[in-house]
C-alpha cells in the first residue's frame, strides 16, 4: 500500500508533468509506464517473448512494493529521456584535453540525471612541471573546483541533483590538502570526497612508519608521510564534517571482474558501486518487508516468495542495461561489455522489529549474513539462467569467472542506499538502522502532527500503552531508550540509529558486504559527544573486518563547524562576545547568522507558470527566512528564489518585514496576470503574502538587540548547555524538516529530498 507521503513524493518528483508542472500520468500509470518500457527488452532475445506477460510481472513487482528500481529507472523508462542509470564512474586523464573532456562528460551525465565518480589520482601534484608550457600544475584540488562550479551550474534544473564522489590516493603528494579540503563546508559543495587506501599503508599506521608519496605523472617519490599523522588527519576531519570517507583501493581491485581493462580508482558517489572508468551502474532493491509471513502468531521470512522476487528483479535489472540510453557512447559500449547490476534490500531495520530481533546483536548481524547469502546466490542463480538464454557478458572470457558458469552479469549485487526508494516503499532505508521512530512534522498554521512508525505504533497499541503524549516524548527524545513506562523487551529491540554504538554499525556493514559482488553503503551515525578516537576506532575496525569503505557522521558537527566558520579549537565552540553579536547581528552590513532550529510552514500557492512552495520560518527572534521551490523545471525558479535569499537576508539585517511586505505586494507577472481566479499577480507577490499571514498571525516580526545578546552571553555561560536540537539537527533545503545521515548519503523523509539525487 503506498501512503500519502509515498503518493506526494510521487508527483512531485517522478510522474511525468506537462509544461505548466501539472502531472500527465497517474502512480499506477508511472508503473505501467516503466513495466512496459524495460519489459520490451525481451523481444530483443526472443521474437516470439510474451512481452505483455513480463510486463505483468514487473508491474505485479513494483506495485505490491518487492522491489524497485532506482530513481532514474522509475523517472525515466519509457519517456524521451530513456536514461535509467543512477550513476557513473569517468576517467580524469593528466592534461588539459582529458580534464576538460571530463567536465564536458559529466555536465552530459548530470543533465541526464546521472551522478559522478572521478578519481583525482592521475592529476600530477601542485607546483609540477608541465613540460608543454614550462609552467606548474595547479594540482587535482583546484581542478576538483572547477568540476565542482560546473556541476553548480548545470543543476539548477531537473528533477535530480548532480551528485559527484572525489577520490585521491592517499599516497598521492597532495593528499594532506584534499583531506582538509571540505572543512570549510563552503567548499566543493557538490562532491562527498573519500581518500583510496591501500593495504601497504594502513600497514604504516597499525606500525607507527612512515610511507611514500609518489608523482603520478613520473611515478618518482616526492617525500615521505608519517602514516598514523596522515590517518589522524583524516580521522580529524571526519570527525569535523562527516568527510572525508575511506575507501579500500587494494579490496575494490580483488574484486574486479575483469582486471585486464584496467584498475578500479572510484565508485559512484555513495561509494558502495565501484567501477571502471565509462561503467554505469544499474541498480534496485527488494523490500524485506514485504517478504515476511506470519507463522503461529509470529513472523518469519518467506523464502519461497524470495526466491522469486530475486529472479524476477535480476531479469527485470538486465532488461534495464539492454533499453537503457546511455549519455556517452563509452558508457553504452563498456556497460553492455560486463552488464554490471546491482541487487540489494531495503527495509532490513523493520524486517528485524518484525522478527523481534534487536539491530545491535550477534543475531542481528547473523539474520543480515543469512539475507544476504541468499540473494547473493539466488541473484548469481538467475544470472546464469539468464546466460543460457542470451549468452555471458561480452568480456566473460577474459574475467575472472572464465572457467565457471557462464553468468550475464559481470556483478550481481550491490548495497545502495535507498532514501527516497525507501519512502516510496513506507519501510526503512537500506540496511541501516530506523532513523528515528517517531516525528513532528509542522505543516500550515503551524500545527504539529506527530508521525509515528507504524510497527512501534502496532507494538504499544498491542500493549495498552499507546498515547498522543508517549509519541510526543519519542518525537521529541528521538529514542525510546530512557522512556519510562516502556516495557524492556520493547526498548531492547526498538532501537534507532544513535541508540545503535559506532561498532555494531561496522560490524552489520561487514555482514552484508560478505555476501555482496560490488559495495555497502553505510553511514555509521555517532552522538555529537563521540570523540576523534571513536572515529578512528570505526575506520579500523572496518578495514580489519572487510569492508570496502566507510563513512561516518557525527551527529550536528557540519552545523557547528557552520558556526565556527570552519574553525576547531580543541572540540570546543568560541562563543561570541556580546559587542561581536551587536555588529555582527544588527550592524547594517552583516545579515545575523541563520540560526541552527527554526519553525514556520510551507504553502503552495497556484501561480502563473504552476506552483509555488514558500516557506516562512521562524526563530525567537522573529521571521528569520523564506525560501521558495517551483513545482516544475523551467518558468523562472532562479528568480523566485533570489527573491528570496534577499528577502532572508534582509530580514536578518534588521529591515521590517512589514516594509518588504510593501515593496513586494502587487508586482505583476504577465504570466500570471493573464489567468482568471489566481489570487497572486506574480511570485513576489505570493511570497508577500506568504509573509504578511506570519504577521498577521501575531508572530514577533523582531526583537531587541539587547534581547539577542542576553540570549548569547546566557549561552557563553554554559556553552555545553546549549539545547540539544541545536547541536543534532540538519534541516532539509527544500522543505526545512530533519534530514537523515545515512547509506553514505542524506535524504529527507518529508519531501524525498536527497543529497545524491
């Protein structure tokens, strides 16, 4: 059954839409649309295929929620688009020509729709000799800004973000400037950046020795690194801003399939996909959910129904490669040449509150081995099948599998994280742990509507405890672990993803990534109070247990380094003096910094070109911000939208908002104008409106400087007092509500944002 939320996430981000961004197809006609479009793949092995009884299958698949494609797939299929990867991996060669053939690539590929992973490791180092004009490189960083503004300015439209992953080598001469070079978080906003590993040097630093750099370009040593420094930093900087990750260069290459095409040096950007310079990587997950069954008043998992689901869905996946138009003809020929797939799951974290099995257990991570043995091998099964139907994959006999079973695709598996996937499917993200169990969510009016998970729900209702105020105080808390008059047995298995330590976080990764062809992609989530050798003790033990990479987040740091403005004193927060906070809040040159929790509502607002999102938020202060989304690509969104960043930043300099109500009112667009029954003449309009019923509400439009620097000298005095909303939450662009740190990536709940597209 898909929900409400599922349904408006649906139409504002995958069903088709005409020019005014009014919907043209139904969510049964969007899986009509992609069961019909990857279903006719089958006519191309077999004249006489029953394509209209595939067809069937995949939309019987989709609807009863057992599996889903990703994101491109679902948008794309069967549309003039025709794009269904959700990401790819590009070659950065070292010259001009290569570099700039890269960004001409990518900017295709993110105008597609599609992510990005380069590696940065071929890129000679700042400051060396480039023979053709006797001049010096600028080194891979520079150049990594440059991708970076061309991704900034192709993504302006589209239904999905251009997302891309940087890697260095750490081994690299300018590995020390690329680990920090995210600690100003307005930096390289457009990539997550993770450093290669190799074997040799996390050898250096279980040793305490030093290892060396080496010119890509010469392949001649540069000098020579301190390997536990150089770990440190990166510890240091993940712990700072969640960046960079790791990734384990020797692991990815043991598992290359076909090592004669050359060396894995990147993955897609939540690095759980690694692939070879022009592979795309095809991706889907089975709802584990969905897959449960009840048995003598309990549930147990439905392998029977698995096993089908899998074949069907490895079917369903290489049908996508062969109808998939791809963005570069590289791309086309190298992903039909190994015709790698990606199977994974969701709803792992639900599927265990079912079972009763409690996330951070040895029985836990014992459930995730078996899952995931079973879809690797069933996956491999259908593989195979499909094989002796259509042949191996074109470089099967130079790979690695040559003298077994032919197999259509060069891998089967893959752990993606799931974020808007999985909201369509009502379950929780990949194989993370629930997020939180409960949220408040502020619609129009500012009312509060408190939204519970449903098997929580199901389990305190079943015990006679379940109460507006008991979800309220979850919602608020964010964990049952200290609730009182909750059963035990119910705190013991109900735990969310910071109840969860650091290590069962790893430990789950290396369960599945056993049983998995490509990657895990895996956030592992630390209270803001964890410390550097927390983290440290995380990317050890994931390198000692297998895994191929990790990321880590700690909960609020990027809203503090936000604050600190990139600058870390031994962990601690300078809190300003009250003089700094007159000029800097209520000075007339410098806005007032937006503050870290906010309230407010959003309204959509019929306009001439279709719809318009305007938030209006809120602190104690006042009116804080507004922010505007059209419900279309194309019209003017660049306009609406600096209208409200100067708005925003008028108000925080301290103008009235009474007095931008009266210079925006009444400006009219010919667009809207022309339309009868619109109650808006044009967006400033609308957005003047948005901010005049904040007003008329009774909201404080400001307060007094002296209030303001009352409030932070009473901060300075306890500085580790400060509430804990401030310091853990991240807020969505889009919708303003809570965002979710996991499956490498960050996804919104609310709206389907997500980071990665």
């Amino acid at each position: 059954m898909i929900t409400e939320n599922a349904k408006a996430v649906l139409e504002r981000r995958y069903l088709a839409k005409d020019e005014r961004g009014n919907p043209v197809e139904t969510v049964d006609g969007l899986f009509h649309r992609v069961a019909g479009a990857v279903a006719s793949a089958d006519a191309r092995f077999d004249p006489g295929a029953d394509v209209k009884k595939t067809e069937a299958l995949f939309y019987e698949l989709m609807t009863n929620l057992d599996f889903l494609p990703n994101s491109p797939t679902l948008m794309n299929a069967g549309r003039p688009l025709g794009q269904l990867s959700a990401c790819f991996v590009l070659p950065v060669g070292d010259s001009m020509e290569d570099i700039f053939d890269a960004i001409k690539n990518a900017a295709l590929i993110h105008k597609s729709g599609g992510g990005t992973g380069f590696s940065f490791s071929r890129l000679r180092p700042k400051g060396a000799t480039v023979n053709s004009t006797g001049g010096v490189a600028s080194g891979p960083i520079s150049f990594m800004k440059v991708f970076n503004a061309a991704t900034e300015a192709v993504k302006q439209g589209g239904t999905r973000r251009g997302a891309n992953m940087g890697i260095l080598r750490v081994d690299h001469p300018d590995i020390m400037e690329f680990i920090t070079c995210k600690n100003d978080l307005k930096e390289v906003t457009n990539f997550n950046i993770s450093v290669g590993i190799t074997e040799a040097f996390m050898k250096a630093v279980e040793a305490n020795k030093t290892y060396k750099l080496v010119d890509p370009a010469t392949q001649e040593v540069t000098g020579r690194l301190n390997a536990r420094e150089v770990f440190q930093t990166i510890v240091n900087s993940a712990w700072q801003t969640g960046e960079p990750g790791i990734i384990f260069l020797d692991r990815l290459n043991r598992d290359n399939i076909v090592p004669g095409q050359g060396d894995i040096e990147s993955t897609n950007p939540c690095g759980e996909q690694p692939l070879l310079p022009y592979e795309a990587c095809n991706l889907g997950s089975i709802n584990l959910v969905t897959h449960l069954k009840e048995e003598n008043g309990s549930f147990v998992l439905d392998e029977d129904k698995l096993r089908r689901t899998i074949r069907t869905a490895v079917h369903f996946l290489d049908n996508v490669i062969e109808v998939n138009q791809y963005p570069l003809p590289e791309i086309d020929r190298m992903t039909r040449s190994t015709r790698k797939i990606g199977l994974g799951v969701m709803g792992f974290a639900d599927m265990l509150l079912y079972l009763g099995i409690p996330y951070n257990s040895e029985e836990g991570v014992a459930t995730a081995r078996r899952i995931m043995e079973l879809v690797n091998r069933v996956g491999h099964e259908a593989s195979q099948e499909l094989a002796g139907v259509r042949g191996a994959f074109p470089l099967f006999e130079e790979s690695i599998y040559k003298d077994g079973a032919p197999l259509r695709n060069g891998t089967v598996t893959t752990i993606a994280p799931t974020g808007t996937l999985s909201i369509i499917a009502g379950v929780s993200s990949g194989v993370e742990p629930v997020f939180a169990y409960a949220y408040i969510r502020n619609v129009m009016d500012n009312t509060h509507l408190v939204e519970t998970n449903q098997i929580l729900k199901e389990k305190l209702t079943a015990a006679g405890i379940c109460t507006d105020e008991l979800m309220k105080q979850i919602a608020e808390e964010g964990t049952l672990a200290h609730i009182e008059g909750i059963p035990e047995e119910i705190r013991r298995v109900f735990v969310c993803a910071h109840d969860v330590s650091p290590v069962w976080h790893v430990k789950m990764q290396a369960a599945f990534q056993e049983f998995t062809d490509n990657a895990v992609s895996k956030t592992v989530n630390f209270p803001n109070s964890a410390t550097q050798d927390e983290v440290a003790e995380v990317y050890t033990l994931a390198y000692r247990l297998g895994c191929k990479g990790t990321t880590i987040y700690r909960d609020g740091s990027r809203n503090e380094q936000v604050l600190n403005i990139g600058k870390v004193n031994g962990g601690k927060k300078k809190q300003p003096s009250p003089e700094e906070v007159m000029a800097d809040q209520y000075g007339h040159i410098l806005p007032r910094p937006r503050p870290e929790v906010t309230q407010g509502f959003t309204e959509k607002v019929k306009i001439g070109c279709g719809n318009l999102y305007i938030t209006v938020n809120s602190d104690e202060t006042g009116i804080c911000e507004v922010f505007t989304n059209t419900g279309r690509a194309g019209g003017c969104p660049s306009q609406s939208e600096a209208t409200a960043r100067l708005v925003s930043v008028a108000i925080r300099s301290g103008l009235d908002p009474k007095e931008i109500v009266q210079q925006l009112k009444g400006i009219r667009c010919p667009s809207t104008i022309r339309q009868k029954g619109l109650n808006v003449t044009s967006c400033p309009d609308a957005i003047a409106k948005a901010i005049e019923k904040v007003i008329g509400g009774g909201r404080p439009s400001s307060k007094s400087p002296a209030a303001a620097v009352a409030k932070v000298a009473r901060l300075s005095k306890a500085p580790d007092m400060a509430p804990s909303e401030v310091l853990h939450a991240k807020y969505c662009p889009e919708c303003g509500s809570k965002l979710e740190h996991e499956g490498g990536c960050v996804t919104c709940r609310n709206c389907g944002y997500s980071k990665c597209g």
